[in-house]
C-alpha cells in the first residue's frame, strides 16, 4: 500500500481524499529539519504547502519518495534540481489561490487608498483623527499591473469595475489579449511613469527579481503607492523605505517579503505600510480547493502513474516516453532558447518537424517547447498547462510535420513571432540522443548548451572575437566552446559561448559596450 505524509497544515479533505483512494496517510505537521530527514524514507509521497522545505538533504534521504505536491502555486521551498535527479515528480496546484490572491490585492488596494489599519489603530486607542486620515478615491485613478497573467487579469477585472484606468506590462501579453482584458498593454517606463497605484503579480525570476527598485521608484510620479502580493523581493524593501521616507512614494501595501516569517523589517513601523503575513491565499475556499487538487494529483500517479501539474516531468506513457526522451531534451532548450530572447508580446509559435521525428507522435514535443518557452518569465509552467495559459494570451500555436528530405535525420524547427516580427531556431539529434542548435535567425550555427550561455550578436568586423575573449578573459571568466556563425561576410553575425560560471551584470555591460555589438544576453539551461 503506497504511503503519504502530510507534513503542513492542510485541509482535512486531503486526508479524506487519500483514505478513499486507498492510500494510507499520515498527518504530522511542524516538524524540524532533522525531524523530517529521519521520518521521510518511509513514504511514498509528501504533501505540503510553504512551510516545510524540500532541501537536498530531505530528497537524500528519502529513500522510496516518487511525488512531492505542493497545495499552491510556487515551490520555492522544493529543490527542484535534487528532485529531478532523484525522478521524484513534484507537482502544484496553478490557479488553486487565483481568485483569493486577486481579492486580497483589492483589499490591500482600498486599505492603501484609505489608510484603514492605521485609522482603525487610532480609533480603538480613544482617538478621534478624522483631518489626520485623508485618503484618496480609486475612481478615476490609474492602477498599474505589472503582470497580467492569471491572477493580475482578474485584477484588472476588479479594478475596472471601481471605475479604474487599469494600465499593464507583461511581454507576453499579446495585443488581442489586452484588447479582450479590455486594458492597454505599456512598457515597464509607461507604467512607471503613469500609475497611481502599482501592483505586481509576476513570479521572482531573474528578469523581476528587485523590478521595483531606487532606479524604477524615481520614475514614478510623486504619490504612487505600491501593492505587492506576488512574491518577496520583487521590491527592494530598502529603496522602497527610502522614497517613502523622501515623500515621493505616499505608501505601500505589502503581503509577501524578502525573508519570511517577517520578524524584523526595514518597513516595520512606518504608517504609510500596510503588512500582512502572506495571506494571499489565506481563505477557506481557496485551502479546500488546494488541499483537494494535491491530494488527488498524487493519489492518481501512485496509483496510476497519470501525471498532472508537473514541473519536472512530462505527460508521457512509458512507451512514449522512451522514443521522444531525448527529443523532448532538444525541444526544451529550442524553447527556452527562444524564450529568453523574446522580450515583447508573444503572437504564435510555429514548430515544424522534419525526418525521423516528423514519424512519432509530437504533440507532447509541443508542448514541451511551449512550456519552455513560457518558461523564462512565467513560473509552474509545464506541459500540462502551457497550452492554457498559451490559449488565455491569444497565443496561436501550429504543428507542421514534413515529409520532405533534409540535411539532417531529424530537424526541429521553431519560429516565433512577436510585435517586432519572426524569430526562428532549430535544432537536430546528434548520435540519436544529443541536442545541438543549428540555426538561429536562420544563421547555421551548431552548438551545444550548457548551463550558463553568453549570446552576442554583431557586425561581422575584424578584431570582434578577440576584443570578447580580452573582456572576459580579465573578469576570470573562462570559455568552455565557442560557437560562431554569420549571414554572409559583413553581415549579422552570431556569437553562442559556454562560460564555466553565470556572467556577472558588470561584465554584461563591458560586452554590450564593445563596438559594433548590436544584442548581448546571459542566458541559462
């Protein structure tokens, strides 16, 4: 009989869902480090929500885990990495907290505007402050989301319906998709610049981690209010308190911080600050509905093997697995390839399919590189919901399989269309199970990717290569391959490096500053 833990509190659904299914469970929640080290080897699955986490040392020892589920939405307290390489499945549950999480923003929204905590303080302690309480109506203001996936679109909605201008930044939003949100789609400085209130709901990645910082805050005009009920460290607290305190912030609201539990904090103390402590997806609604999806997520893999939500697992047979594992490789990196070089909105995605693989079934190499794609800005992206969350953005996503001949046995080539036009990138298998690029910007290029990538594009001039090769090689940074191709003598030329080590932002910059260097990314696999 297959065995599960549940070692955070949870709704008491998710034990009653286990023992229908069969599966014996046990509930022991609070439990230490080491106290979880010694228990976990005797379990088949673990179910928890934020608190317990997931380290190297946990997966070590757990000897027969196959499935981690997590009741929410982010699993930054997995080591996804560790969990991968051990073949336990971690799963979630995307849009369990949707609706809670978009509420509490609104509730935060009219305590900001209305400065509620601090007026229901004075009140209860005899004071009777009505001039020194002036707060300022919703209607008519502008409200900026910086993120307007599934949680920021309901938002929106909300914030329309209190007769709001609602502004938005997200790169993949499309422009059909803003235009059926009923919203205008700006640029990160737009919003900045025009914003009464600002509220996010992006995952932290390396692309917002700190997006609301001294450098953005002094592009804001002077009273904007901040509400952050997406992710801790999405805000620089310190540049935050600064501009509250120079006057040109009037206040933010606050729901999640950098660390967390949030004992000590540098906004601690200020009146201007609502905090509260990561309630986002604190309603009994929302706890059942998660508790529920888990339990089930995991009741059907140890008792099926179906897969659902999975972030580190594809939803393949066996059989299927086996014939398109290291296609699945190649169309992962094809996506995450094209993924970190699309910065404005997504329009479709066309993924052609040549030689042996154009013979198997690709519909899960489709959404394989769908979720790649998708992967670098937007978090609990997988194979499973990739194609929804591609769908709630109006991106078209087209599968062509050609029977025609090509230079390689097998070719996979995706093209990608954004706002400022089409982007392509293909890939082959080289001895039948090693993924190498092949083209970019139809430039032939072969290259293999390693995990930290440095990606330049240029003018085909003398002296560029080794100019790259004495910036880099004065930071310390050492080249493991280097990869060079170009349109034609003169033209636009691509540079793909392997570095031994991530590329400091500094570096970035002496690169970028190099002459005739037209685009420069660190890019990650």
């Amino acid at each position: 009989m297959a065995k599960v833990l549940i070692a955070d509190k949870m709704s008491e659904s998710a034990t009653e869902v286990f023992r229908a299914r069969g599966i014996d469970v046990d509930v022991v929640t609070g439990l230490k480090p080491e106290e979880l080290i010694e228990r976990i080897g005797a379990y088949d699955g673990l179910a928890i929500r934020s608190a317990t986490k997931v380290t190297p040392e946990v997966i070590a020892a757990a000897k027969n885990l196959k499935a981690v589920g997590r009741a929410g939405i982010g699993v930054d307290n997995i080591d996804l990495p560790a969990a991968t390489q051990r073949g336990i499945v971690v799963m979630n549950t995307p849009g369990g907290n949707s609706i809670t999480t978009a509420e509490h923003t609104i509730a935060m929204l009219f305590a900001l505007a209305r400065q509620i905590p601090a007026a229901d303080r004075s009140t209860q302690a005899g004071k009777w402050e009505k001039s020194r309480f002036m707060g300022v109506e919703l209607t008519g203001k502008t409200i900026g989301i910086i993120g307007c996936g599934n949680i920021g679109s309901i938002v929106a909605e909300r914030a329309m319906a209190l007769r709001m201008r609602v502004i938005a930044f997200d790169p993949f939003l499309s422009a059909d998709r803003a235009r059926d949100l009923n919203i205008e789609k700006v640029t990160l400085d737009e919003l900045l610049a025009r914003a009464d209130f600002i509220t996010l709901h992006v995952p932290m990645t390396d692309q917002t981690r700190g997006i609301i910082n001294a450098a953005a805050l002094s592009k804001t005009k002077r009273g904007v209010r901040i509400i952050n009920c997406a992710r801790g460290g999405l805000v620089v607290e310190a540049d935050l308190k600064a501009a509250i305190e120079s006057g040109h912030v009037a206040g933010a609201a606050l729901d999640v911080f950098t660390e967390e539990p949030a004992r000590d904090n540098p906004l601690f103390g200020m009146e201007q600050i609502v905090a509260t402590p990561h309630l986002g997806a604190a309603t009994t609604e929302a706890q059942e509905k998660v508790a529920v999806e888990i339990a089930e997520q995991i009741s059907d893999y140890l008792l099926t093997g179906a897969v659902t939500n999975a972030l580190n697992m594809p939803s393949l047979s066996a059989e299927e697995s086996l014939h398109l594992g290291p296609y699945m490789k190649l169309v992962e990196q094809l996506g995450g390839f094209a993924g970190q070089l699309t910065h404005t909105g997504l329009r479709d995605l066309t993924i052609e399919y040549e030689g042996h693989v154009a013979e198997l079934n690709c519909r899960p190499l489709t959404q394989a590189a769908l979720a790649g794609l998708l992967s670098p800005i937007l978090d609990s992206v997988n194979m499973v919901n990739a194609p929804v969350i591609a769908r709630e953005r109006n991106i078209d996503v087209t599968e062509v399989k050609h029977e025609r001949d090509c230079d390689y046995q097998t070719l996979i080539k995706l093209t990608v269309t954004t706002e400022r036009g089409p982007r392509c990138v293909a890939g082959t298998l080289v001895g039948g199970d090693k993924p190498r690029l092949v083209q970019i910007k139809d430039i032939a290029i072969e290259a293999e990717l390693g995990p930290h990538m440095l990606y330049v594009t240029n003018e085909d001039r003398p002296g560029l290569i080794g100019a790259l090769g004495q910036v880099l090689g004065d930071a310390g940074v050492n080249i493991a391959t280097f990869h060079l191709g170009r349109a034609g003598q003169g033209g636009e030329a691509i540079a793909l490096l392997e570095l031994d080590e991530a590329i400091a932002p500094a570096v970035l910059d002496k690169v970028r500053a190099l002459p005739h260097i037209k685009q420069t990314l660190a890019l990650r696999f």
